[in-house]
C-alpha cells in the first residue's frame, strides 16, 4: 500500500453561482433604515464543492504526515506524525461524506471517501464508498486500485487479484503500484497468515510480476525496432 499518495487533479462538475456583497461607505439617510445587498445562500452546488475542497486539503496533509513518519528514525516522532496524520484523515473523511451527501453523482468524492476510510482501517465502509464511485464511472481505474488495496486489508485475495487483472488489460501504471501493494503485502504476512494461504498468493504475484515484466520489455523492443 502506497504511504505517499497524492491526491488525483480534480475536475469539478458543478457550475459556481457567482455571488455578491455590498455595503454603502456613506453615513445612512438620517431618519432612514439604509439598505444594503446581502450574500446569497450558498447554493448546494457550491456546498458540496466546498466540502470536497477542503477533503482535499486534509488527505493531502495526511498523506504528507505518513510520508513523514516514515522517514522518522525516531519512534516518539513517528508515532506523532502519524497520530496527526489518522486526525487529517478522519476530518477529510467527513469532508467528503458531506461532499456525497449533497451531491451523491460525484463520483471522485466517493472514492476520496473510500480513500479516508481505508486509511482509518475502515476496510469495509471503504469498499461500500468504492462500489458507489464505480457504479457511477465503471472505468474509473483509480478506484479499480484502491478497492483492490481494501481487498488486502480484509484479506480478500481472489478479488484483489481480479482488480490487478482488471487494471492490467487497462492501465498498466496503476496495477503496476497494486502488484507492489501485493508484495508488501506477503511481506506483512509470511510470519502471520491468518489461515490464508499466502505462499500461494506470492506464486501468483510472482507469475503476474513475471508476465508484466516480459511484456514491458517486448514493449520496449518494438518500440526500439520501430526506430
């Protein structure tokens, strides 16, 4: 699982309603009341924008917190990043619940929402915010990838290894960083299977690490053929 993720460049679907205050500089009429303009309610458009803004914000400072605590040699400090970082977390996350709430057909918000949960080890409320990002954009890869981590998390390997399959016909760049994901995952596990069968999982891993990196190569020779 990556531990220094940043977040996709966004590309909002809602149209900003413009807004507008005014206040007169002059003294006010004697014996009048005076009239001023008023800011218009925000519209639930700019709400949910709004939200996933500021969602956005707080995984990036999070995900930089991990980042940090990983290269803390000190354990004291590291454990303080990364208290810091599960806080960051958790406020993105609400963030993005409200952003989903206004506008369920965000489809980003969904997965940034899965995204928090998984990080705060919520593996199973992040597979439900994942499905709804897919079910909204079959094709969204980023999900594919990050479902596939929530699948690790809970020990889900056979549906891991379908989202590295799905990934692999698709976007090579993405099943490339969940195959590293698996890895670490057997990593992690060797000592402690939990009653998985983890030496068959590394077999396939490695047949799948194999297979990528011959086809990268025959890539690269026919690319060097064509010259």
């Amino acid at each position: 699982m990556r531990t220094n993720f940043r977040p996709l460049t966004i590309t909002f679907i809602f149209a900003i309603a413009s807004t507008a205050f005014g206040a007169g500089s002059g003294p006010m009429p004697s014996g009048g009341t005076g009239s001023m303009q008023t800011r218009e309610p925000a519209t639930p458009e700019e709400l949910a924008r709004n939200a996933f803004n500021s969602g956005v914000h707080s995984v990036e400072k999070a995900d930089q917190l991990m980042a940090d605590a990983a290269h803390q040699a000190d354990a004291g400090k590291q454990e303080k990043a990364r208290t810091k970082a599960q806080k960051a977390y958790a406020t993105a996350m609400k963030k993005f619940a409200s952003a989903t709430e206004i506008n369920p057909a965000n489809y980003q918000a969904w997965n940034y929402l899965g995204y928090t949960n998984r990080k705060l080890g919520n593996y199973d409320a992040a597979l439900v915010a994942y499905d709804r990002a897919l079910r909204l954009k079959p094709d969204y890869a980023e999900a594919i990838e990050y479902r596939g981590h929530a699948y690790l998390g809970l020990g889900r390997l056979s549906e891991a290894k379908e989202a590295y399959l799905s990934l692999y016909a698709g976007n090579r760049k993405l099943a490339a960083q969940l195959l590293t994901a698996m890895q670490d995952w057997i990593g992690e596990h060797r000592a402690s299977s939990g009653g998985l069968d983890v030496d068959a999982f590394a077999s396939w891993v490695n047949e799948r690490s194999a297979i990528a990196s011959q086809t990268a190569s025959l890539t690269r020779e026919g690319a060097s053929a064509r010259w």
